[in-house]
C-alpha cells in the first residue's frame, strides 16, 4: 500500500538511513558474527576487486586460536577502515580482545602476521618445526576469516552496492543458519588433496581384485568399492556417491564431526550425514551396517569433553576431535585434517596403523587405528 510507495520513492539519504539501522543488528553465520555491513565506498575503486566487495565500517568477530596459547580460542575482530595516508585506499585491521592489532593492506595480509605468530609459539611449545616429516597447520584465507567469501555474506554486501535494503528473508536465513544449514561454530575448511587417487575413505593407493576403486562420475571422488559399501558390481555403468544421487540434499550438508568439506559422506541415525573416514577414526561412532558402510551411529555417545577439543591443524572449534596415540602427548585434530596434514600414517606403516584381526571371519575382525603427529 502506502507504504510500499513510500520507500519507493525515498532517496538515497532515507534509504541509507534504513540501511544504518540494519547495520545496529547483529546476526551470526556459523561461528562468524557480523556486527555492521559498512556502507559502500563510491568514491574510490580500491575498496573493491574482481572477486568481493570491502564496504567502509564493515566489522565483524569470530573465535579462533589464541597466539598465546594454541590450546585455548580467543575473540578477533576484523574491521575495514579507510586509511589515513593515501585517504583512497582500504585498511583492514584485526583486534584481539586484549587489545593488540594487526593491519593490512589486504585481509590476508592481517591474518598472515596471526598466523605466523601461532606457528611461533607451535614450534616452540611442541618442538613442530624440527621434527622430522612435520607438516604446515592448514590456514584458511583472509577474505574467509573476514567473511567477505561466505555466500550469504557476499549476497548482502552485493545488495547495498545495489541501494537496496537487505531483504528480511535473506537476513532471518543468515540468522538462523538456513542459508546453508549451517550449524553453530561452522567454517567450512577447504585442503587441498595432495594425492586424489586414493581411496576417500581409507586413503590407500592399492586395488585389489575383491575390491576395486570406484570414481563418482559428478565430483570425481574416488573409493574403494567395499570402503563405500556398494555390494553390486557397477562395471560399465555410471556410479555417483550419495550426495550426487537423485535425491540427495540440494546444498551438499557439511560432515557434523569436522569442517573440512568434501569427501565421502555418509548419512548418520540423527539425519545429519558425516565422513565415513571421520566415523571409523572417532572411538565412539560406528556403522550399523558394515558391509553397506552407513548409517553413521553413536554420535550421541562420543564424550562430551571430545566435542570442546581444539584442532590443531585448522584451528576451528566444531565437531570431534581424536589425538595423538602417544601417550604423553594431547596434541587433538580432525581426522580428515590430520591426514592432509600427513599426521595419519598409511596403512602399510605399521608403526602407525595396524590391524589386528581377532578372528578368521572376516565380519569379527577389529581394527585398531593409531594418529601420531
């Protein structure tokens, strides 16, 4: 009605208006808060690239590994200003909550000197850096710590470089976590697979004639037959993973036991779905079913104080962690970021990964994983 005339004819000043009264609202996606979207800046074109957007004043905080302490998370916040030299330029700034700053003329160029400073006190605390075969923690870029790479995020800064108010839809998606399904304390991590002609599910070079690899036809990932479950033979014939199959969720769901994204997913008794790998390395989880691989089970079981350890490759507080089989050392990871890391030793390394069968029957065997870092 009237109404709606009215904010059609409103001008920029009355529309920015409304636009500074969104921005007093603070909404969470994953463990990403965003406490003000900025305002777009149009009198400069280096507050903006090929890929995102950097309105003045955007600020936001998130939890991540302390500098301090690696062990322990401590809160940032990430703000873009103007800087004062050039007065065309953007300065992106990050604040602990003690007080100490990092600055940049990019986002990675402030979460870099971060970084660096946690891999410091690493490799002094655990003597990282020196041992033999150790490998580099797994980093997520600036722009994802900023937030500026999360769709939902990129949807509402393209809808102020448009004037537009963001719409109460895309905010109360953002805020409840249905843009993506995102659960509380999620930030997807993305590794980089160094060798993709493994199996997902047991990473194992090696076919063997009972069974042999399959490669899902839509993303390209590859398993050994019986790791997946799949009884039939599927010679010849077009094989896709769960999450490519008719009717499988249209945004792939993230694993509930860890952040990394990607992998060979499995559907768990609760309806979430989690890595198979994730399942058989996490003591308390199984599968009902082992030679079709799913459904996931006993997540419900794994010990409360598994859920608050701190990965120490990837550095995000969600989902279950195991750690070092050493026994003097309490060093905790996600399985799947250990074995980017190359934490997780091969199978055909016994000191590291060993099977031991408790009966001739293939069903009754047992298998005991062992991770060192």
């Amino acid at each position: 009605g009237s109404a709606d005339s009215d904010e059609d004819c409103m001008g920029d000043e009355g529309i920015q208006r409304k636009l500074e009264g969104f921005r007093t609202c603070p909404f969470e996606i994953g463990d990403l808060q965003v406490i003000s979207l900025g305002k777009i800046v149009k009198d400069s074109d280096f507050f903006q690239d090929e890929r995102f957007i950097w309105p003045e004043g955007y600020t936001a905080v998130r939890k991540f590994t302390s500098i301090k302490d690696p062990s322990v998370c401590t809160l940032y916040k990430m703000e873009v200003l103007r800087d004062n030299d050039s007065k065309i330029r953007p300065l992106f700034r990050v604040t602990m909550d003690n007080g100490e700053q990092f600055k940049g003329s990019t986002p990675s160029a402030c979460w870099n000197k971060i970084y660096k400073r946690i891999r410091k006190i690493q490799c002094s605390s655990t003597d990282g850096c020196r041992a033999e075969g150790g490998s580099e923690r797994i980093f997520e870029s600036g722009s994802d710590m900023f937030g500026f790479s999360n769709p939902g995020v990129l949807k509402l800064i393209q809808e102020l470089s448009n004037s537009k108010l963001p719409s109460k839809s895309s905010i109360s998606k953002l805020a409840s976590g249905r843009c993506q399904d995102l659960p509380v304390g999620y930030r997807p991590v993305r590794v980089k697979w160094k060798d993709l002609d493994k199996c997902n599910v047991c990473h194992m070079d090696e076919e063997y004639e009972n069974n042999l690899f399959l490669q899902c036809d839509k993303c390209r990932m590859m398993v050994h037959a019986r790791c997946y479950g799949e009884l039939e033979p599927v010679d010849g014939v077009l094989w896709l993973c769960n999450l490519c199959r008719p009717g499988a969720p249209d945004v792939p769901p993230p694993c509930c036991l860890c952040p990394v994204v990607g992998g060979s997913m499995k559907p768990t008794t609760d309806g979430r779905w989690a890595h198979l790998a994730c399942a058989i390395w996490i003591p308390e989880t199984c599968l009902l079913d082992v030679k079709k691989m799913e459904p996931i089970d006993g997540l419900s079981r794994i010990n409360k104080d598994r859920w608050k350890l701190l990965c120490s490759i990837c550095g995000v507080s969600y989902g279950a962690c195991i750690q070092c089989s050493n026994s003097t050392c309490r060093v905790a990871y996600h399985p799947l970021c250990a074995r980017a890391a190359g934490f997780c030793v091969e199978l055909e390394d016994e000191d590291r990964l060993h099977l031991i069968p408790l009966d001739e029957d293939e069903d009754d065997q047992c298998i005991r994983l062992l991770s060192f870092c």
